[in-house]
C-alpha cells in the first residue's frame, strides 16, 4: 500500500503509521504533508480513496473535512473536484435510495462547511431540497403519505448533521437555519406519528396507552437537537478544524452542484386500506429504521450522558459495525476507541443488542454480531464481560415480554456465547426456574439455551458445566442417539424385524433403488400393507443414514425414489415425518435436519409439514419447546428462499437478454449494410463486398439470433418456475394462517373472553409502569438484577399466567413473528387471505396478530 493511502487510512489511530502519536493535529499534518507532495501525479486516486475513507470510516469524518480544507488552500480545483465527485455520489444514493450513503455523505459535507470547504448557504440548500420532498411527500393533498418512511429518512439525515455543524451554521447563515428549522418544525406538524407495534422488541400489554404517551424515533431525535440547541450547540464531538482555523478562513469557499429527490410514486387511493398499506410496506423496507433502542440498563449506567451524547455515539458505533462487517477485529477495535470523552460500554452493548433484536430483521447475520461481542469480551477483558453478563441477565428477567423472534435470536446467540467462553455461566442464578412452570418463559429460555449448547459440544460437557446447578440436568435433553424400533431383543414385531435386516442387507449388497422397489411391491405391501412397508423402509434408511450427515444424505440420493414411492401424497409424507420424529425424538437437531433434507429433494411437501406440526401432539409443544417452531420456520424459509432465488436467476437473465438482444440486432445491422452493397451486373447481384466477410457476417447474425432466442427461452422457462413458485407459496402461507386460526380459536375464546390479551382480573396487574420496567435497576457491582416480580407475571416463585394462557400468548407471538417476516410476500395476497381466513368471525387476537405483524393499522380491524 503506498505511503499517503497508509496515512489516510490510519489517520486519528494510534498506529505505526505516525509513529505511535496519538494527537489528531500531527496526524492531519503529516497526513496533508505527504499528500500534498503526490497531488501532481495520483490525483484522481487520492481523489477515489479519500472519498472511500470518508465513506466507510464515518467516525474520521472530522479529520478528513480537515485535511480536505488544508487542501483548499494549496489546490483549489482538486478540491472542487472532491465536492463535484460528492455531488454525483450524492445524487446516485438518492435516485437509488442508499439511505446509508445518503447519511454519511450528507455529515461530510457538513464538516466541509466547518473546514471552509463548502458554502453555509450551500449546505442549506440541500436541507431545503430534502425538507421540501419530505414535506410535499407527506401532504395528503398533494403528496404520497405511504411514502412518509422515506421523508422521515430525509428529515433524519437532516437533524443528523447538527451535531457536526449547527455551531458553524448559527454562527455564519442564523437566518437560513432558523428556516431549515422552522419547516422542519412544519412538517412534525402534518407528518402521522410512527407506531412501532409490530417492530417493538418488548411486547407491550396497555399498547394504546403507550402509542398516546412514547415518542417516535424521528420525534426524539427531534427533541435531542433541541436541547442541543437550547445548551449553544456545544458538543464534545472531535473539532479539529479548530486547531488550524486560521489557516482555513483563508481559503475560498465553494459552491455545490444542485441534487434533486426522486419522484415520489403514485399515492393510492386512500390514506388507509391494502394499496396503501402495500405501499408503506414497500418503503419502511427501503428507507427502514436504523435503531429500535432498548434501554435494559438503568440510567445510572449511562455517567450522566445527555440525550445528544448517547446519539451521537450510537452513529459512531452504528457506522462501525455497517462498514466494518467483513473486519470483525478491525470493528471490534474501532468500537472500543470511539472519538468519545466518555465510557460507554454499557451503551455499545444495548447498540449491539438492539441491531441483534432489530425487527423485521437484522442489518446483517446474528453471528455477525456474536462474533463481535466475542472480540470485544477478549478486547475489554476487564469491563465489557461483565456489561453483557449484566445484559444477558436484564434481557432475562423480561423474557417473558420478549418479542416470540427475538426469544429465538437471543437463545442462539447466548448458546453460541457461551460455546466460546468454555460454556461457563452461574447457573445457580437461574436454577429458581425449576420452581415454576414448564410452560414459564424463564423455564422455556433455559431450556432451549441448554439444548442448542449440547448441539455446540456433547452432552456430558454441557451436563458439567452446570454443575453449580446439578437440579438444571432436568431440563437437558433426553442422553442418547437415534430410537430405532427394530434394535434390541425386544422388539415387538419379529416380523418387521427381518423385514428391516433383510432390507439393510440389500442396501449393503448395493442393490438399485429400482430394485428395492420392486422387493418393496412384491413382497412386502403385498404381504404386509403399506404402512408396515413404509415403516421398515424408513425406519432402516434412518438407521444407515444415522452415522453422520454425510451419510444421511448419502442415503437420501440413492434411495430417495424408493422414499418417495411411499410417499407420493400428503397423508403418507405426513406418516414419513411422524418416523422421522420418532427415530429422532432424542436429537430435535437431528429431526429439523432430516426433515429439511428431505424437503430439499422433494420428497417432502411444505403443506405436509404445516400439517404435521399443527397436529395435536405437536400443537401441545407449542408454547414448551422451540422444535415444531423450529421445522416450521425451516420448510417456510426454504420454500420463499426458491421464489429469493428464481428472482434473482431472473433478474441475471435479463440482463443477458438485453446483451443478447443487443448483440443480436448490432450483428444483424452489420449484415444488413453489407448486403446494401450489393451491386447488379447483367441484371443479376453481385457481391460488392468480400464473400469470406459476408460468409463470417450471416454466420455472425445467426448465432447471435440463436444466443437472443436461447436466452429468452431461459427466461420464459424461469419466469413459468417463478410463477409456480409464487403459487406454491401462496397455498403456503393461507394453509398455514388457516391452521393456526383453527388451533386458535377454542383456546382464545376460553382464555381471553373479553378480547383483551390478558385475562380480566390480571389485565391490571399486567400493565406495569414502562419507564420503570425497561431501566432496571443492576447491582452496581456485578450487574446483577435485583429482585423483582418480571412485569407481574411472576410472583415469588410462582407464575400468574396458566399453561392455556401462556400457550395462547406464544402462539400468537409466532403468528407475528412469522408474519412480519415475510410481511411483503403476504402483501401481495392480503386479499385472499381476508377473504379466506381473517374474516368477521375470526378471534380478534388472532387477527390482531396478523394485523401486527404486517404492520397494518389496528383501526382497520
């Protein structure tokens, strides 16, 4: 790497690079020295890579404006070149819609404006460009008001800046940012507040009361540049432009190019109802929330920060964690030396925790962010443990108000944790579970947490390292590998016993599948009937894939066919689940893996599966173990991830089309000009040009016409796959919602008379003071919880809520949970599934539910 792209990078590091210093201002000399000097011949690269730095390192913003004004100074029209270069980047992110790129470049050129880079009243003209899309967006007249998610985007960018700015701005244009701020002040005025029902992490059971209470995002954004506003803007945010402004008032202030937002699209017909709310759908997904906060840490962990702080370094660590999230050392060492003068662990471990839980979906895998929790206990050994112990422990004891998806994520990631720290944790904190219910979160929690350990490591291992707990073993899994019907001495039926070895014999003496099937039709259903026939073969398929997953699948290929002669229609693939259930009713691990496999070869149907697991034994597990929830979510994910990938096949393909296409009519013009030059002689043509070209020319034209013809026929065949795709899932998704409304419907009545999600006499009891429930109180020396009653629904050691409640409230979380998952899928079927299943005599929690989790308005219900 040359010596200037060294400095660039590493400026504001303590690094080799400047010789270990840590003073930002040597850093932006030595940096502005050296690239100075290389100006003349890498221009254009200095250009390209200090634009990508400023990209991708936010947090060094400040420094990069700086050394971009001592630039000014020297080489004006580089400079202008930098700002024209942002302009059209700029311009790209927003007729793309790259909310980040929008975000990031937006606060440089804010801190261009402080080094004397870029004019104040230039800066403001962006505002204003943003302000009027967002309010002209909003305008129920005018505008498109489904599209609100992306004028809060803008409105946010804008408020986003300030922290960089708003000195500098007051200072020299105090008219034109007392205007950005008064229309920003117009627009919370004709703008809907964002309900985050459906998004919150924390279910909360007096919902009305808090939408009527609780700020949105962009309201309490708001209210923090306010403040800020209300203190003078005084900030402690790096400010080195400081340290050389009497150099850079010397340099010539430039103007930007203009930029435009794009074209809002046509609003429907009304504010309210399926158009619409298909099209909100569409931009919350593109211009989505960047944060939902969680404050599980008490406000005495936060060393009297102020609301604009903690803003300012959650864009820090947000910035981090997006740009670094191929680099999870380089992320992990960036977030424990953030530019702050104040500690902030207990804030960097709710940040990560919120984009962990972040709902619909995190910005990147979960085990991303496991990964980076983990370099940052090994790169904070002394404080940051304890802080995510302390968080694992708050996040605990509201478990059971924990959204049904976010219980899931943070089981896997917590398993996984403690699979990298040797599995050690004090057990004996949480051994009281075993005083409660089995269907009480806390109960459920640990369990599942034992249960993905041992799928990380073994039994034994897992059982000693509860040792301080020895009463927990009870909630380990059952000790053991497959059940195998046919093992043993003591098998009831000796008969298909021998049917069994003689069918492993056969396997053994690698005879076809053909010929196992022709054993199968001749000797055994003749003989015994098809149930005992699909019984053995199973059962001993099982068995000689059982090894390992290289054998399982091994199996699969080879005798597939024989599995699917079985099975050719629902009934009987619901009968192969229930063996697969059973030879691996030990290993749930083992059961969600053979099913999906088998799925993946189609010998499975997902409409089988969604039978199988609202069947009444699995039905009672709902609420007491993640395994059916587990093979459900599998064959749902499998079965949208086909449509995933037929689009994206597609989208590939039309984009050779239009080569082909191309390729095809330029060879096809070629031939054309050259038969043009056809002359007559005698009445006769003859060829003007040379005949080996004109041979080479058709021959050309032909095989790009056979190429167009091909690729389009891919396309067609594609497109025929996609659309039978997008059916199967259809016929997915309204069996699935018409089998949770019929599991729903006796127990919600029952349970829930009055419609209420709780039942009437703990209605009152459940609806705890918010505030005070999500700033629990830690012992300030481990970070403990101190003792309380878990929002009301535990008591001592006992549990408010019976199992036919409890049962009816995971239930519908999943509902949620799964719906708002693949909420823009469902979208485009609502009508079906309003007419087929959410119709008038549907339990209003069920619909409620559903509802939620498309985040479609409650008063549409």
């Amino acid at each position: 790497m040359s010596s200037w792209k060294s400095l660039l990078l590493r400026i504001g590091e303590k690094c080799p690079e400047y010789g270990g210093n840590a003073d930002f201002k040597d850093h932006i000399e030595s940096c502005f020295g050296i690239v100075r000097r290389e100006l003349d011949q890498s221009a254009d690269d200095i250009l390209l890579f200090l634009l990508e730095c400023s990209e991708q390192l936010p947090h060094k913003i400040p420094l990069y404006g700086t050394l971009v004004g001592l630039l000014n100074l020297e080489n004006e029209e580089f400079v202008k070149k930098v700002l024209e270069k942002i302009q059209t980047n700029l311009q790209d992110a927003l007729d793309s819609g790259n909310c980040n790129r929008i975000r990031i470049l937006m606060r440089f050129l804010t801190v261009l404006m402080c080094s004397k880079v870029l004019q104040p009243s230039s800066l403001v003209i962006v505002f204003e460009t943003l302000l009027s899309s967002a309010a002209l967006t909003v305008d129920e007249d005018k505008g498109n008001p489904s599209w609100q998610a992306r004028a809060d985007f803008y409105i946010t960018c804008i408020l986003s800046c300030l922290p960089w700015g708003g000195t500098e701005l007051v200072e020299q244009v105090p008219e034109e940012i007392d205007r950005v701020m008064v229309g920003i002040e117009s627009y919370f005025s004709i703008r809907r507040r964002v309900s985050n029902a459906g998004l919150s992490v924390f279910e909360d059971t007096n919902e009305n009361n808090k939408l009527l209470d609780e700020k949105d995002f962009l309201e309490d954004l708001w209210v923090r540049i306010q403040d800020l506003s209300s203190a003078g803007w005084k900030l402690e945010i790096p400010r080195p432009h400081l340290c050389f402004e009497p150099q850079l008032v010397a340099g010539k202030s430039h103007d930007f190019g203009p930029i435009t937002c794009p074209e809002q699209p046509n609003p429907s017909a009304a504010t309210f109802g399926i158009s619409y709310g298909r099209q909100r759908n569409e931009a919350e997904l593109k211009y989505p929330q960047r944060i939902q906060r969680l404050n599980i840490f008490s406000a005495s962990k936060a060393e009297d920060l102020r609301p604009i702080d903690r803003f300012v370094a959650e864009e820090y660590l947000l910035d981090v964690l997006l740009f670094l999230n191929g680099c999870r050392k380089e992320c992990a060492a960036y977030m424990a030396g953030l530019p702050v003068p104040f500690r902030y662990e207990y804030l960097m471990a709710e940040t990560i925790f919120s984009q962990l839980l972040l709902l619909p979906e995190p910005p990147f895998k979960p085990i991303y962010y496991t990964l980076v929790i983990i370099d940052l206990c090994k790169a904070l050994p002394g404080a940051f443990p304890a802080v995510i112990a302390g968080a694992v422990r708050a996040l605990f004891e509201r478990i059971a108000d924990l959204d049904m998806e976010c219980r899931t994520r943070l089981i896997l990631w917590f398993s996984h944790h403690l699979s990298n720290f040797q599995f050690i944790w004090p057990w004996e904190e949480w051994a009281h579970v075993l005083d409660l219910p089995k269907w009480a979160p806390q109960r459920v929690f640990v369990q599942e947490v034992l249960e993905r350990e041992i799928r990380l490591s073994y039994w034994e291992k897992i059982k000693q390292s509860i040792e301080n707990a020895p009463a927990l073993e009870e909630l380990l899994p059952p000790k053991g590998g497959p059940n195998f019907k046919y093992s043993g001495e003591d098998v009831r039926d000796r008969t298909e016993k021998a049917l069994s070895l003689e069918l492993n014999n056969l396997v053994k003496g690698r005879q076809t599948f053909r010929e196992i099937i022709t054993w199968v039709e001749d000797s055994v259903i003749p003989v015994h009937g098809s149930d005992v026939a699909l019984r053995v073969v199973i059962q001993t398929l099982l068995d000689i894939g059982s090894k390992s997953f290289t054998h399982l699948i091994t199996v699969l290929e080879r005798y597939g066919q024989v599995i699917g002669k079985l099975c050719p229609d629902q009934d009987r693939q619901i009968m192969l689940i229930a063996e697969v259930s059973s030879y691996w009713k030990n290993s749930s691990q083992m059961t969600a893996i053979t099913i999906d496999r088998m799925m993946g070869y189609r010998l499975l149907s997902n409409l089988a599966i969604v039978r199988w697991v609202f069947s009444s034994s699995n039905v009672d597990q709902f609420h007491i173990s993640d395994r059916p929830w587990e093979i459900l979510r599998n064959a749902v994910s499998k079965t949208y991830n086909r449509i995933t990938d037929l689009r994206k096949e597609i989208s590939s393909i039309q984009r050779s089309f239009l080569l082909a296409e191309e390729a095809a009519s330029k060879a096809r013009a070629e031939l054309e000009t050259a038969e043009s030059n056809l002359t007559l002689m005698d009445g006769e043509p003859v060829i003007g040009e040379n005949p080996v070209r004109m041979k080479r020319l058709k021959s050309n034209a032909e095989r790009a016409k056979d190429e167009e013809i091909s690729v389009r026929d891919s396309l067609d065949a594609k497109e025929a796959l996609l659309a039978r795709a997008i059916e199967e899932n259809e016929a997915l998704f309204l069996s699935l919602y018409k089998s949770f409304s019929n599991v729903l419907a006796e127990p919600l009545c029952e349970a829930f008379k009055d419609g209420n999600v709780m039942p009437g006499d703990q209605a009152d009891e459940m609806a705890i003071d918010l505030e005070s429930s999500s700033a629990m109180e830690l012992d300030k020396e481990n970070g403990r919880p101190k003792k309380s009653h878990s929002n009301g629904r535990r008591a001592g050691n006992g549990y408010n809520l019976d199992e036919r409640e409890q049962w009816c409230l995971s239930t519908l979380g999943y509902v949620k949970a799964i719906t708002r998952q693949y909420a823009s899928e469902i979208w485009s079927f609502i009508e079906k599934l309003d007419a087929d299943v959410l119709t008038e005599d549907v339990h209003p929690l069920f619909r409620r539910a559903v509802y939620s989790g498309l985040r479609r308005p409650l008063d549409e219900l």
